[in-house]
C-alpha cells in the first residue's frame, strides 16, 4: 500500500511542479496575434447519451520574418471553449511566446491555481508515507502510529471537500460564462 501511494504522491508532485515551471521558467513576450480557428463541434456518440462538444480554437502570428500557428490556449489547460467563446476568426488578439522558442505561444498566460492543491496533497502523501514507513518499524513511538492515522484521515478529507469545491466552482463558471 506505501508503495501505491508514493506513486500517487510522486505523481501529484511532478505534475504540479511541472505545470508551474510551464508558466513560471519562461520570459514571454506578447505579440500581436490573429484567431484563424474559433468554432465548436458537437458530435452524436450514442442516441442515449448527449452530444459531445469540441472546441478548436486557433491563431496565427509573426515573429522575425516567420509565420507560426498555434492551438494552446492557457498553460496546461484544454479550455479552448473559453477563446472559441471570447474570440472569432479574424480577431486580432495579445498571445505571449517564450522568448527563447517563439515557436510556443499561449493566449492566457496566467499561472495555473489548480498546481498548488496537487503539489499540496502530495506533499501530505509523501509525509503520510514517511510516517506510514517509520510507525511499522519495531520499537516504534506511539506519536507516530496516531500521526500516520491522523494524517491519513486528513487526505482523504482533502480529497473529499477538494472535490466538491472543484465541482462547485466549475458549476459556478459554467453559471456566470456570459457566453457558452
């Protein structure tokens, strides 16, 4: 079981960390960009079952001479459907490129808020684990057979109330998006 969850921790952790250095390693310069794709896709995947939407959102833009195209929206997030909703083709608009690959670009670059609870817990399960690890050895303090119990109660009521609050906030951007 300890073996399991340090593969969840480690997991939640690199891809935290990873999220942030996406939007926090780089210099990025904006420039001037024109949106050649906004449009969403509904599709019919079984008669008993709604549709699915697809959002394909696009831009083009120039930097020294070249022509790039690019489809990345926010920094580790799929919501195109927030630019197909804000944006129409030919609209000129502000996309920001790292300074050392202009090839890369995103529209929204704004540091991902949902990093900072998968780093979090995975702290708390790498913690968990430690204590988990050194409660089973021989000899061990009673502090620490309560502190791995009481931490594993912790996580698992992160994760219960995290998910809930995740649902209520997505429920409630769906509810105010002035256009959907």
């Amino acid at each position: 079981m300890h073996r399991a969850k340090l593969i969840l921790a480690l997991i939640l952790l690199g891809y935290g960390s990873y999220v942030l250095y996406e939007a926090l390693a780089f210099e990025l310069v904006p420039v001037q960009a024109v949106v050649i794709e906004s449009r969403e896709s509904w599709t019919r995947v079984h008669n008993e079952r709604p549709d699915r939407v697809s959002f394909y959102f696009a831009y083009t833009y120039t930097v020294d001479g070249q022509s790039y195209t690019s489809k990345r929206y926010a920094i580790a997030r799929r919501d195109k459907g927030e630019g197909v909703c804000l944006y129409n083709v030919g609209d000129t608009i502000t996309a920001y490129i790292r300074a050392d690959d202009p090839s890369w670009a995103v529209v929204k670059p704004d540091r991902p808020r949902f990093a900072y609870p998968f780093i979090g817990l995975g702290l708390l399960i790498l913690i968990e684990v430690i204590i988990g690890l050194l409660a089973e050895r021989p000899h061990s303090q009673e502090w620490l057979e309560k502190t791995h119990r009481r931490l594993g109660a912790v996580i698992g009521m992160t994760i219960f109330v995290g998910g809930l609050a995740w649902v209520a906030y997505t429920l409630f951007i769906v509810a105010t998006r002035e256009c959907v």
